[in-house]
C-alpha cells in the first residue's frame, strides 16, 4: 500500500466506521481504559509511514478531528470486548462465533484482513510470514485452539533486539456491533490473526502504537532477521548477484508494484500482474538462450493463480532454446502461483524489492550458507553521549563508537574488486512503548570511519580533532525517523569506527547495533574507550619540607592559623571561596561545604577532620592543577563547562571513563542546563580520585577487578562505603 492509497484507505474506514473508539492495548493491565488522546492519535495518524512511503506523511483533516471531539463528549470511554467463543462455566458470556478456530486449514493471508487501525505495514509482514511455515510456527506456536486445553488465554513469540519474548494474551478482542474492530478473517471465524495483532499491540504499550510503521520492521520482529529494501527504478548494478547470495542463505524475499490510489489495490495487469499484492521471489538463476546469457528470477504470487503472461512464463517458447536439462530443472512445476520473467522485465514492472536476511538461530537448515551476526547494545544521554551528526562537530565525538574488524574477504570469483561485504543495521529501542508519553521515532544514522591510525588498539575514542581532519569512509544513505536504518556495504579488509548518532543532539535512546557480514567479523567487535583507568598524580617532591618552606609556597593563605592548626571543612570553604572570588575568568558561586568536606577527607591521614599544612599543600596544588585543565577546556571563554568538554576535562586529568560513566557524571554535576561549574567538576575529580586510590588498594592482585566480602566492607569507614557503593553504583 503506497501513501495515497493509505490515506483514502483510512480515510474511508474513517468515515464508514464512524470514527470509531482505538482500545489502548497496555502491557501491564491489557486492555485498559480508552483515552481522548488515543483515538486522535491513531486516527490522525492512521497509515502513515507505509512500507512503500518510508518517509513520515501523515493525513489528520481538520473536518475529522471536530467531529471526533464532538462524538467523544457523548460516546463511552471503552468498548466491548468479546471472546471469540464462550469458555466453559460462562454461559452467560456473548460470544462472536458459535464455533471459533484458531487456525482452520493452515494460515493463508485470506485469514488477514485489515480493521479501522492503520497497520498495513504490520499486516503485510504476517502476510509474508503464511509463506514459511517454519518461521511461522515460532511466532505463532502450535497445538494452540479454542477446543483442546482452551483456557481463554494464547501465547506469540517475537524477536525483540537480540532475545526472543513470549507475550500472553487473553482472546478478549475489541468490538463493534458484534464484529471485530481490527483485524479479522475473511470468513469471521478465524482468530490467530487478530489475537496476534494483541498480542503485538502488547509487546508496542498499546493498539495506538501500531499506527504508521514499515514492513521491514514486522520482518524483523518476526525473524529477528535484518531487512533491507530496494527501489527498482534505481537498482544498484549488482542487484542481480545479491538476490542469489541472498536465496543461498536462506532470506526472505517480497516484491510489490506501487499503487497510485485506492481504487488500483490488487487491479491486475495486461500481464497479469497484480498491483499493491506482495509477491515472494523463490529464485534467481542465468541460462544460455541462444548463445547469449539470459538472467530469470523466479516470482510466487500467495493467491495460487494468476500469473506472468509475460517473457519466460510457463508457457513461452523460450523454454525451446534451453538446455533441455536446465529447462528440466526449472521448469518443474511444484505449484500454481509460481513463475519466471526476465530480471529486466522485473526491475520494469515492478517498484520495491524487500530482503530479510535470518539469524543463524531462526535458520535450522544446515542447507544455507549462513551470516555471520555481531550485536551490541548502546544509548545515547544527553549531555553526555547525544553528540548528534557530523553537522556538530563540537559534540559529535562525544556519541558512542564501535570498533569493528574485517579480515575475511568475501569468496566470490565472479568479482574481481574483492573486499568483505556486511550490513549496518541501527535500531531505536522502544520508541512505539514512548508514544503515550508524548515521544515518537528519533531521526537516526551511522557514519563508518576507517581506523588505520589505530591498528590494534581498543581502548580509543576517538577525539573532536579526529572527526574535523577525518572524512567518514561510509555512511548511512540518510537520517531518517524510522525505527531502523540499513544498508549494505564492502569495504577491504581492515578495523572500521562505527559512530552511530541522532540528527540533532541532545536525544536521550537506546538502541541496537548488528552487523551481518559474509564471513566472519573478528571478535574485536567492541565499544570504543570501554576499558577504565586512571593516571593519578604521585605527591610533590617538596611536599616534606618546613613549614617556612610550604607557606612560601601556598602564599599567605595559612598565615591566620597558629603553627600548628589545622583548617576544618568550613575553615577551608572560607579561604578557597576567597581565592575563588578574585578569578575572573572562572564563574563560580564559590566552593560548597559538600565539596570541602570530600576535600578533607581525601587527604585526612589521621583522620581528624581537618587539613594540616602539608595536607593543604597537596590539596592547593592540586586545585591548581584543574583551574588550568578548567581554563583550557572552556575554549568559548564562558567562564563554566558545557557537560559534553567533560570527557576531554577528564582525560586531561588522567581519567579515561566509559560512556557508561560518563553519563552517571553529566547526571551527577551537571545543571539543567547542561552547565558543570567549577565546584563540580572538584567536587567530580576528587571522587574519581578516592575511587581509584581505594579501589587500588583493595586490588592486591592488580587484575583489575575487586571482590567484597562483609570483612572488607566492615573494614571501610561510612565515607568510603558511600563513596564507593553510591556514587560508583558498586561498578568500578
């Protein structure tokens, strides 16, 4: 279904069903109560982003939405929902059918019809599901009916970014009049179709988020396959070849012709094509016709009928001027609905070609040549990792990054460039769960930048510096609002920077990063700069010398205390905020007594509370050394610290962190907006600074990790347990 098509569609179902109440499908109380904001939403929304229009194109007429809110001050806030068939014991319970089947005959796309929601997308791809009845029998498990052990309840498995999920559902479906408002059977009594949509609607927060999506999407989330489409106006020259790599691994493939308006969906060609109907291609094979190579793709139409009349169908004589072994093999008829055409009378007639390349996992056949799968799982934070596109170049370094290494070339003798071909797949988590809330799709994208420089090495991230000398060897062909963004690349063997992004940063996500390649991606496959270390300063030389020596050193600041005093927390608050005031070149509302008191106890050695000269010494020293890193990475001369220059403030000061971290750390001390001022980023580095130095000390072994038993933690001060426990989430 094209975009124009969608809109008449919904639009008539509009008015033909009297815009009719949408039952919010919530996971944690299913269903529950309609909301006003429900029924505009999926109304107004209704058919946008179709498969064949992957672009947002929403339709919300103005006349519609008057009269929804007229018709919503009188009508119920719910609807019935009835069962299907009236259980055991509940004899006064209405039902919809007297004799309901949860499959009858095998699942055919008779069995999927589509109600007065806009999810065509999703229907299309539980069309495509009918034609393998192996992937179908994973989400839709059997020995499942309304007759044997029937309990009212049915359960549906979905792939949800990286892990298969059970979801239960009751047979309770959403009516009007007595007949089912979404999607239904074409004969009425069939029901594995709309209680799978339930249970979709489950597993997305509501039936309003399923309003407008793309069929790759229902692809994915059926196979836990990765899909890429083609526009066959301007196929890629080698379109030919990836159709047959892509029968050999055992994809998915669908086909369709565009439509212009509603009245042309399925409207059958001279040809006898059909127009707006899902096709799958079986096959892709080259033949020798007459001393020249001729190249056929094999195409089934699900109806069983209705065929290519066409160049190379069953009946052309063609087929004479074959090898009679070749056209043998081919030509053997399996059953009706399947034909062969020429690939270039394919790419004329039709419009989009679909690809859903499996898992190894959904694949149980040792027959395919199988992909090879890596997945890693990522967020973007704002202030912290939501650097945004290269169109940023001052927090763009700032977003995620991935280290990918290519070793084995592709085993193709027919291409003579060589080189590993794999796909980029960028998925948004939980984008349709966020649509109550007022969220929807984030504009998403990828850059890949080669990593020569850095051969061999994984603890990297890449600096600003990097991305402004540095052109992205691929990219993502757009930013575009769609749950995923793919594509298809070959590049020679060698490590690759991943750095996917949103288009404007400042985006808080999570998201899903897979790579299926050809051959296998070594197992440096990593997120960049993951590994922590710290660089800390030792103690100044002089640090042992007399008193006289010292306060030469710290100026006057200690000469208003008797020889042998010692400053406690608010003694030292007073002298730093004095210091402090005279700057001009650092903004600050002065140190606060949170932050002088962790200053103490960093360097208390006696555990009195207080500082003595010495210790005040080191601390000085010290907060001189990050009024500097302070100055050097305020470059806009603000006199504060936009959060995204922490990370560079950091590993100025001998800190590498991970993105994890760093996100804890803009959540900690940074403002709303976005602002570390001086006492912070203090109050930050001497935090780091008594976790390294405690976590050191605990690691006798040096192996980089810690193990706590209640001796040890009984051993900490309160200090340290909240030090450790509470600020570093036990983590580091």
């Amino acid at each position: 279904i094209n975009s124009q098509s969608a809109k008449l569609a919904n639009k008539q179902a509009v008015v033909h069903n009297g815009l009719e109440h949408h039952e919010p499908a919530m996971k944690e109380n299913f269903p529950p109560h309609l909301s006003k904001h429900v029924i505009l939403t999926v109304l107004a929304v209704s058919g946008a982003r179709t498969r064949s229009c992957p672009a947002p194109s929403l339709w919300c007429s103005p006349a519609v939405v008057n009269g929804l809110v007229k018709l919503l001050r009188v009508w119920p806030c719910s609807l019935p929902h009835l069962r299907p068939g009236v259980m055991p014991g509940l004899f006064c319970c209405q039902e919809l059918c007297s004799k309901p089947q949860f499959i009858a005959g095998g699942a055919t796309r008779t069995d999927i019809c589509q109600g007065a929601l806009g999810d065509c997308w999703l229907l299309a791809a539980i069309a495509s599901l009918t034609l393998n009845e192996e992937i179908l029998a994973r989400v839709v498990p059997k020995d499942q009916s309304f007759q044997d052990k029937y309990a009212g309840i049915f359960h549906f498995q979905f792939w949800q970014y990286g892990e298969w999920v059970d979801v239960v559902v009751d047979d309770r479906l959403p009516t009007k009049n007595g007949e089912l408002l979404f999607v239904h059977s074409a004969e009425g009594s069939e029901f594995w179709s709309a209680l799978l949509e339930k249970a979709y609607a489950k597993l997305n927060g509501s039936y309003e988020s399923l309003s407008g999506g793309t069929t790759t999407e229902g692809f994915e989330d059926f196979t836990g396959g990765i899909a890429e489409w083609y526009e066959l106006q301007k196929p890629p020259p080698n379109l030919f070849k990836i159709i047959q790599k892509a029968l050999q691994k055992g994809s998915l493939l669908g086909c369709s012709i565009d439509i212009t308006s509603a009245a042309e969906t399925e409207a059958v060609t001279s040809q006898k094509l059909v127009k707006g109907h899902a096709y799958s291609v079986t096959g892709a094979e080259q033949v020798n016709f007459r001393g020249t190579v001729q190249k056929l793709i094999r195409i089934r139409n699900p109806w069983g009928e209705v065929e290519w009349t066409g160049k190379w169908n069953d009946n052309c004589p063609n087929w004479s001027g074959v090898d009679p072994e070749v056209r043998e093999r081919l030509t053997r008829r399996h059953e009706d609905g399947e034909f062969w055409m020429a690939f270039n009378d394919f790419l004329r007639h039709y419009s989009r070609l679909e690809i859903c390349n499996l898992t190894p996992d959904t694949l149980a056949s040792d027959r395919y040549k199988k992909w090879s799968l890596q997945k890693l799982d990522g967020n973007w934070r704002r202030g912290a990792t939501a650097g945004g596109c290269r169109n940023y170049p001052n927090t763009f370094w700032t977003n995620p990054q991935y280290l990918i290494k290519l070793e084995e070339e592709d085993e193709d003798p027919d291409d003579p460039e060589g080189g590993c071909t794999f796909l980029i797949g960028l998925i948004q988590k939980h984008r349709r769960r966020q649509r109550k809330m007022g969220e929807d799709m984030h504009t998403i994208g990828f850059a890949i930048y080669e990593a020569r420089k850095f051969s061999g090495q994984t603890n990297i991230h890449l600096s600003k510096n990097f991305f402004l000398t540095n052109k992205a060897r691929e990219k993502s062909n757009t930013f575009i609002n769609l749950r995923e963004v793919l594509n298809r690349f070959k590049l020679p063997a060698g490590e690759y920077i991943i750095v996917p992004s949103t288009f404007e940063p400042d985006k808080n996500g999570d998201f899903c990063l897979r790579v299926f390649s050809e051959k296998n991606a070594n197992s440096t496959w990593v997120a960049c700069g993951d590994h922590i270390t710290a660089k800390l300063a030792s103690l100044p030389e002089g640090i042992r010398g007399c008193r006289c020596c010292l306060q030469l050193r710290v100026g006057n600041l200690f000469s208003s205390f008797p020889q042998d005093a010692e400053i406690s927390a608010f003694e030292l608050r007073s002298i730093l905020n004095r210091i402090l005031a005279k700057r001009q070149d650092i903004k600050s509302d002065g140190f606060s007594i949170e932050t002088c008191k962790i200053m103490v106890d960093l360097l208390d050695n006696d555990g009195s509370g207080k500082l003595g000269l010495k210790e005040f010494h080191t601390l000085w020293t010290k907060i001189q050394k990050y009024q500097k890193i302070y100055r050097e990475i305020d470059v806009d001369r603000s006199g504060t610290m936009n959060s995204y220059e922490m990370r560079r403030a950091l590993e100025t000061a001998g800190f590498k962190l991970n993105c994890q971290l760093h996100q804890v750390i803009v959540a900690r001390f940074a403002d709303e907006d976005l602002v570390i001022d001086f006492d912070n980023f203090v109050r930050c580095l001497i935090r780091l600074e008594t976790l390294f130095k405690m976590f050191r000390k605990l690691d006798t072994e040096k192996s980089g990790t810690i193990e706590l038993n209640l001796v040890n933690v009984s051993s900490f001060s309160s200090k340290t347990f909240v030090l450790i426990f509470i600020w570093g989430g036990g983590e580091i």
